[in-house]
C-alpha cells in the first residue's frame, strides 16, 4: 500500500477566483483532483499545469472558457494541489504522470478536445495527443518541450535541476515552492526571493501578492518533508539528468508521432522565458507547420500573469 500525505481541504478555502468545487479521479489508490466546470456536452479544454504549479494556473482562463460554452477539465498531477501525496520518491515518473492522465481522460470519456499544455504539462499531455489522436481537435503549445535526440537542454534548465541537488537553492526538506511562480512571473525579484529559499523563511507580502503566494503555498502547507516528493521529482526528472524517470524514450517517440498530426496546433509564447526560449518555440512550430504567437513581456508561467489574454487568443483562432 502506498503511504499517503492528503492536504487539508480547509487550506483551499477563499481563494481568489477559485470557486470551484472539487471532484476526484481515483486511480489505484492514489486520489486525483481536477476542476470540471462548463455543460457536460460541450467541446473540452484539457489545461494541463506543470511544476510546481496546480490548476489554480488557469484560474483567468476557465471562466472565459465556459463563458464561451466550453468544458473544462484541470487536473492536479499527483503530489500537486489537491491530489494526493504518495511519500516515496521512486513513486513517480513521467510514465506514471502520464498513465494516470490517460485513466482520467478514458474515465471521463473525453472527446473534442482542445488541449493546453505547459511546462511538465507538455511531455504528459501530448502524450495523449499521440497515442489516443482520436479524441483530440486541437493543441495548444505553451513554453514546453518534447525530449528527443536534436532538444539542447538551455543553460537555465541546467541551472533548475543543479538547484534541486545537494548545494542548490532548492535542496531542503521543505522548499518553499510558493516563491516560484511570483518569482518567474516578475512579481518579487529574484535576489529576494533566493534569499528566502535559502535561508527557509516566509517572504513579508500583502494584498494581490499575499493571496497569491497562499494560493502556490497551499498544496503543501501544513505538510512534512515527504510531502514534496513529487514536486522535487520533476526536476529531477528532466532527462537531461534522468532520462528513464522521465520517460525519454517516449517522450522521443511522442515528438515524432506529432510530426504528423494534421489537425490544428497553436502555440502561445511567454517571450520572456529562460526555460523554454522563445527560439525553441519558433523552431518547434515550424517543424509542426504551426501558427506560433509570442507574448513577448510573458514569463515562464504565462497563463498566470496573462490567462485572460491566452484565452481570448484561443477562442479567436477555434472561432
């Protein structure tokens, strides 16, 4: 049996723009979270979050979506916002990630999908795209990759996983993974908030910044150490540093069978990042013959600072 940290429900009361009422997946023993919202026949958007973010990410996003007649389905990857958090860290993989995603998506018998992708999000979600074509309409592509022979890992991805080892910023029992994405998103600067990961201590904010700061802290609040073992592991999965947790050679052939996909692909740029670049993302859509759109003062986690706008972008090009 699977040793289990669950996340006190209370921790995600009163959110900001997180009305939304909870529902659970369950796959073997483990219990999956995602947000269904939108009429039950309508055409899906699947919006996939990455590391060490939860669906709260599309939080701009989902009522413009069911605004416009959409259903929306947002997941919590396992070890990640409301889902839960097995302790042993040689529970995940990539493989696992994307398995329980594939038993969500099959559950729920999802058709007509529109699915977004970012960060981690990416190698999970497009590899449903790949192998169940069929339930798919159309991708969207956000600052994420697809590992395979000719992807040059950038200088700043070799910096994030480095952080997660012994000596880097990140390397503590309970990282403070509620600085990131205000950090990425140029909300606190990065030498405040790497002083604060470094030292272990709770940054001093208010209002907008302190409820967003609770809202990315709260997964994992009240918590011991063992509960950041899914988010440690994505990192570290990277295969750069781990080709087999993460799925490599998958991820490999996900890329190729993509390559042939002839149905729409759009892909949405935070310009801004060091992650995935820009000249990345240009050079992706091309070998997709794809439209690509750069937000150019986006970072990283660009459905957090600009949802809205995504979405606007979206509906226009499915319009």
């Amino acid at each position: 049996m699977t040793e289990i940290l669950r996340t006190d429900e209370r921790h995600f009361d009163a959110l900001p723009d997180w009305p939304y009422e909870p529902r659970y997946h369950h796959w073997k023993d483990v219990r999956i979270h995602y947000v269904d919202e939108g009429p039950t026949d309508g055409p899906v958007m699947l919006l996939m979050h990455g590391m060490p973010t939860w669906g709260y990410l599309y939080r701009a996003m989902i009522p413009v979506y069911v605004a416009a007649g959409f259903r929306c389905i947002v997941p919590d990857h396992a070890g990640f916002g409301r889902s839960d958090k097995p302790t042993d860290p040689a529970w995940y993989s990539i493989a696992r990630h994307t398995e329980i995603l594939t038993s969500l998506i099959t559950s729920l018998d999802l058709q007509n999908v529109t699915l977004h992708v970012q960060d981690w999000g990416g190698p999970i979600g497009l590899a449903q795209a790949a192998t169940m074509p069929e339930r798919f309409d159309r991708l969207v592509i956000m600052n994420t990759w697809l590992h395979h022979p000719a992807f040059e890992y950038s200088p700043a991805i070799k910096n994030w996983i480095a952080g997660w080892h012994e000596g880097g910023p990140f390397f503590r029992e309970r990282p403070n993974l509620g600085l990131i994405p205000l950090m990425a998103g140029g909300l606190i600067d990065p030498p405040t908030a790497f002083g604060h990961l470094t030292d272990g201590t709770q940054p001093e904010l208010v209002g907008e910044l302190a409820a967003n700061y609770a809202a990315w802290s709260a997964p994992w609040r009240d918590l011991g150490a063992e509960a950041f073992n899914g988010a440690r592991w994505f990192p570290l999965s990277i295969p750069h540093n781990d080709y087999d947790s993460g799925n490599g050679a998958a991820q490999t052939s996900h890329f190729l069978a993509l390559m042939h996909w002839d149905k729409p692909v759009r892909f949405i740029w935070g310009g801004s990042d060091s992650i995935f670049t820009s000249a990345w993302g240009q050079s992706w859509a091309q070998q997709m013959q794809a439209s690509f759109d750069e937000i150019p003062d986006a970072g990283h986690f660009l459905q957090d600072t600009h949802g809205a706008q995504i979405a606007e972008m979206v509906l226009d090009g499915v319009g």
